[in-house]
C-alpha cells in the first residue's frame, strides 16, 4: 500500500452544506464501505450500515446513528455532482501522481438503468489508466454523440504531461488532438468513416504500401504478435509509417502534432476459420510499430478492466439511482469503490470475491479504506 495517498476525508471534504442530523462526510464513508462490500443500492447501504454500526462507530461518530435510505437518496441526489467529480479527481491525482509512459484510454459508458420517463440515460465519459488499472476521473454528457464537448473538460482536470493518450474514432477530431499536444501528452486515435477524407487516404496509402513496400523502404516500422488462447489463434500484425517522408495529402499539417499513421491487421482464426480485419490509427509518437501496438491493445483494458467490471461486478447496467444528481454520484462511489479495490495486490480473486471479502472481513474493509 502506498502511504502517501490521501485519505477519502482529506480528499473529499465536505463539497457541499451538511444536513442539520447527518454529516456529509460520515454519509460518504458509510455508502462507500457498503459499496465495497457489496451494496448497490440506498437501501442495501442503510441495511449493511445498521448492521455493522457497532464497527463503523469505531471510526465515525454516527451521532444521530445511519441515515435512512431515503436521506441517502436525497443527500446524494442534490449534492453537487461537479463538485464530488472534482474530488474524485483530486482523490485519483494523488492515487496516480505521475502518468508519464502510462496509456490513458478515454472512452464513454452508458449507465442503463438510470434512464427515468423520458430523461435520457446517464452517459459517462471516462479516463483509465490502462496499466495503473484506475479510474483517473470522469465528466458527464448528455448522450454520446456529445462526447466530443466532453472529452476537453476531462483533459482539464487530468495531469497528462507524458502520457500517451488513447481515444476510439469519436475522439478523432483535430481539436481534441491539439489539445493533448498542448498538454505535453502523445495521442493515439482510431481513424474510422467519420473523416471520411483521411479514412479513405489511409486505406490508399496502406495499400499502396503493402504492394509495393521496395517504394517506401526506411519510412516504415513493423511489428507482429500472435496469440494463442483457448482454442483460438490471433495474428496482429501493426505497420506504422512516418508522415515526415513521401506520404500524399498533405493531412499531417492539420493535425496538430502528427508523426505516424498506423495500419493493424487482426487475424483470428478459430477452429480452421480465418477472419481479418484491419484498423487505422494516427498518432504523436514516433513511428514505432511496438510500441504503438501496445499502447492500442492497453485501450482495451478500459472496456474488459472496467466497462465490463462496472456491469458485473457492481451491477451497474441494473442499478436504478436515477433521481437528479443521485445516478452521477453513485456511479463516482462505484469508481472509487473499484479503484480501493484494485489496489489490493494480495488477494488472488475478482473483484466479485474481494467485496465479498470486505463484507465479511472488518479489518480487510479497514485496511482498503486505510483507516
């Protein structure tokens, strides 16, 4: 365990006024140790707090004893969800302090069971730190198409210096590179048909490349890996190519920063049956198709290691917090909860197993929190 971390009251204070009977504060360590230990709802936090009062008193006053699940419900409902972000934000900076060579995958989540008559489902844009295996910190829009708005604000709060910074073809915009260049940070975006010029010049130029390769000898790096799991054979194969030498269009002036364009062929075989697929990426970094080809594979952590966590783990998808402010908030306890978690480096088990762990075990709990 890290010792210079902040603890959860440092870092989060009291963001907002305290209800006259319950404080804030106690309210945020009460719902998050039963988040680690298995709560995901109001009433799961009230029924596991009156259970183990005796211990959480240990720790918390708890004056006026646990709150009721509709003052939990209204507490977190009318908190101020900019606010508890930025509190993430700063819990999360001293979490992570230094993010340089680390992949930060930016990518958006909708919570599903959020949505209410016709107010649209909460959607969540959200950095993860691929090989720290955190959450740095999230902002809301509202729908995906509005990700693009979204993303900016995430930069402004993260400390990116160094990163390298990896976003799907949504995040493909010239602005949005410019300003991780202005944050002293690489990028790596995928290129798809929504810059139809650039993804058009892309195939033409991998193209051109791949038959005749005599032609553009030395502007070009390459790189392959194959993996071989549960009956399953896949071939990656990632070409990056410098812009600086004879590549058409002249687009490299428009993106801020560009050096490299990649091409990555996949080719999954199973059971004798081929199927290949390719994907183009432009890229800050140099063209070294190595590296380049991990930090594209480190993306996908954001979607196994924490999409997918978020929703079977934590049950997200089906919670059903969704008065005002309350969806936004929970889903930062999630985070939180997921991040205290992931930092348990001895337990030998999913995360399933350690909420599981945490509720039955009070100094593991403890010792998660760092109280």
């Amino acid at each position: 365990m890290q010792e210079d971390v902040l603890s959860i009251e440092e870092a989060f204070g009291d963001p907002r006024s305290r209800t006259p009977s319950h404080d804030l504060t106690e309210m945020l360590v009460v719902a998050l140790c039963a988040i680690l230990s298995g709560a995901d709802s109001w009433v799961a936090i009230q029924t596991w707090a009156e259970a183990k009062l005796d211990w959480l008193r240990g720790y918390l006053p708890l004056v006026n004893g646990i709150a009721s699940h509709d003052t939990f419900g209204r507490v977190f409902a009318a908190l101020d969800a900019q606010q508890f972000e930025a509190c993430f934000m700063r819990w999360t900076t001293h979490l992570c302090p230094a993010l340089a060579d680390q992949v930060v995958a930016i990518d958006g989540k909708t919570v599903r069971g959020s949505h209410r008559g016709d107010q649209r489902a909460l959607h969540l844009v959200s950095a993860y730190g691929s090989g720290l295996g955190v959450v740095l910190g999230q902002v809301r829009t509202t729908n995906k198409s509005n990700e693009i708005t979204a993303i900016p604000e995430l930069f402004d709060a993260l400390l990116l210096k160094g990163a390298i910074v990896t976003i799907d073809a949504m995040g493909c915009q010239q602005r949005i590179a410019d300003r991780i260049i202005q944050a002293q940070a690489d990028y790596v975006l995928a290129v798809k048909d929504n810059q139809p010029p650039l993804a058009r010049l892309m195939r033409g130029v991998f193209d051109a490349l791949e038959r005749w390769p005599e032609l553009h000898a030395g502007t070009f790096d390459e790189y392959r890996e194959i993996e071989k799991d549960h009956g399953r054979i896949e071939t990656r194969h990632c070409v990056a190519q410098d812009v600086s030498s004879r590549w058409p269009g002249k687009v490299d002036g428009r993106w801020p920063g560009l050096r490299s364009v990649v091409m990555i062929e996949a080719t999954r075989e199973i059971a004798g049956v081929a199927s290949t697929q390719r994907r183009y990426y432009i890229s800050s970094l140099p063209a070294n198709a190595c590296r380049i080809a991990h930090a594209v594979r480190s993306h996908w952590r954001i979607e196994n290691n924490m999409h997918w966590v978020l929703d079977m783990a934590f049950g997200e998808d089906q919670c059903r917090v969704r008065v005002e402010n309350a969806a936004q908030n929970f889903a930062i306890l999630r985070r939180i909860a997921m991040n205290l978690l992931k930092r348990d480096t001895r337990t030998k088990a999913g995360l399933n197993i350690r909420r599981l762990k945490a509720c039955a075990n009070d100094q593991y709990r403890a010792s998660l929190l760092g109280l």
